[in-house]
C-alpha cells in the first residue's frame, strides 16, 4: 500500500511538473525571454582572435563585460583586444593560448583566475576542421580536432566550473555545429540538470561565412543558407541572455530535429541527400590556419 501511495504521489508530481514545463515553453514561444544583465560579468571567449569569436568579443564589449580573450593567434587576439576597448569594454585580458594542449589550458586558467578573477560566462568558441573524409584525414589532424573541439572544452570546464558551483552562478556556451547534433551534448544536459546556478547553452548553427568552411555551398539555401556572422552572432547573445540550453541557426534546424526523431531511418536519409547534404563538403578549400 505504501508502495502505491509513493508510485502515485511521485506520478502526480512528473505529471504536474510537466504540465508547468509544456505550459511555460507554450508562453515563451509567443512572448519573449526576459534577457539577463550580463554588466561586470567576467567573459572568457576561446578562439577570440578572429570571426566569430571576434564578433562575440564586440558585442559583450556593448553589454559591459569584463572580457577575457584566448586565442593561439597573438596578433589576432591583441587586434580583438583593440577592438573590444575601442567598443566601450573597459576591462579586457588578452591571452594567447593553444586549446589543443592540456597544460597550456590549465596553465593560462590558472593566469586568469590571479589575475582577472572567476569567470562566470564560458564560451568554449575555438575549433578546427578537419575538412576530407576519415579514411584520408591525416592522424595529426584528427587529434588536433578532438583536441581542440572536445577535449578543450572538458579541460577548461574543470578550470572554470568548480567556481561556478561555488557561487552558484555561471554559464557555459558550446559552440557547436548543425553536423554534430547528437554526441557529447547530454554531458551539458547533466549539469543544467543537477546545478541550478549554472546554466548552459549548445549553439548548433549551419555553415557559417567565416572563412572556417570556404569553398562550401548549399543546395537549398531558401532552407540552409550560408549564415553570416553577424546574423549568428546576435542570436548566440540572444540566447545567452535568456539562457536557452539550444540554439540552432537556422530556424529550420528545429523542424529537421523534430524529422530525424520519427523518421524512419531510410527516409531521414533520402531527405539528407535531397537537402544535398552528403555534398555540402566537396568544394571545401582546407588552409592550414591555427584556431
């Protein structure tokens, strides 16, 4: 009997949650988001020496953040740090660091937490691309993707996270791809679950016109067009501000979720080669450009 009553209560309790969590997605589909005050926050952008990194720079720059930027590139970093000051940030950190070495992330980690403080927001934007198919990319530039595009963002979550929990208050921002929608996402999903301070956010956009993926091109561009920076940039801020846990760019990036959940797997196929993208990657020109 006990058993039953426990079973009942811990149902009514999943079902009225539910109903609270469908109803205020329902709400915030037709009006939006408050958008949080991220003034004095402490903002550290991995890859901030150019594109997108850069723009994300400047825009936290006319939120008043205080910007902490990590690139491998000195000279890009150091032009991102001009920028930023000329942009209204008052306080800016330039680091240069190589995200692809453990000790060197720990190392400019440990630099940073002296000398500017806790990071509260984490945007983890570097990345490399490794551009030709598995069987005929060289071995030391798959590591180097792993280790840029993964591993990175385990190492510098150690750095930066225990703080966050510490103070109960804290963001983390995946950079992320349209072509990696499934995979190391849930690693994120864990810790929105269990730490209520600290929210995260997986930003899933398309190609994006940065120069990371020249050479690529869309079929269907009137549904996955070649995003502009810019464009992406405002709703990656858009989204942290209201702290979305994914954002995918562009819009159309949802309805293929939804597709891909209830499709059997012959025809999500069949869509993919339709939407061209099996091809998207073969006019790619790879540069040997540093993070």
């Amino acid at each position: 009997m006990a058993s039953n009553l426990k079973f009942t209560k811990e149902l009514v309790t999943f079902l009225g949650k539910s109903v609270i969590a469908l109803l205020e997605t329902l709400i915030f589909t037709f009006i939006p988001r408050p958008r949080k005050n991220v003034a004095g926050e402490i903002v550290l952008i991995t890859g901030a020496g150019r594109g997108l990194g850069r723009l994300l720079a400047l825009r936290f720059a006319h939120l008043g953040s205080v910007l902490v930027l990590w690139d491998i590139n000195k000279e890009g970093n150091e032009e991102t740090c001009r920028m930023a000051r000329e942009a209204g940030a008052t306080r800016v950190y330039a680091y240069t660091c190589d995200c692809s070495q453990k000790e060197e992330i720990y190392r400019v980690a440990e630099q940073v937490k002296k000398e500017v403080g806790d990071v509260s927001i984490l945007i983890n934007n570097a990345g490399v691309v490794t551009g030709s198919d598995f069987l005929n990319c060289p071995d030391d530039l798959m590591e180097k993707s792993l280790d840029v595009n993964f591993k990175a963002h385990l190492w510098t979550y150690k750095c930066f996270l225990p703080a966050m929990i510490a103070n109960d208050h804290g963001h983390l921002v995946c950079i992320s791809s349209s072509a990696g929608l499934v995979g190391v996402n849930k690693l994120a999903e864990t810790i929105v679950q269990k730490l209520k301070g600290i929210k995260t956010t997986i930003v899933c956009p398309f190609f994006i016109n940065t120069g990371m993926f020249e050479g690529c091109s869309t079929v269907r561009p009137f549904l996955l067009p070649i995003l502009e920076p810019e464009y992406v940039v405002e709703k990656i801020v858009d989204a942290i501000l209201k702290e979305k846990v994914y954002l995918y760019v562009p819009r159309f990036l949802y309805f293929v979720m939804v597709l891909k959940s209830i499709l059997p797997v012959k025809i999500a196929l069949l869509l993919s080669d339709f939407m061209g993208v099996f091809n998207i990657m073969d006019g790619f020109v790879f540069k040997n450009k540093k993070h």
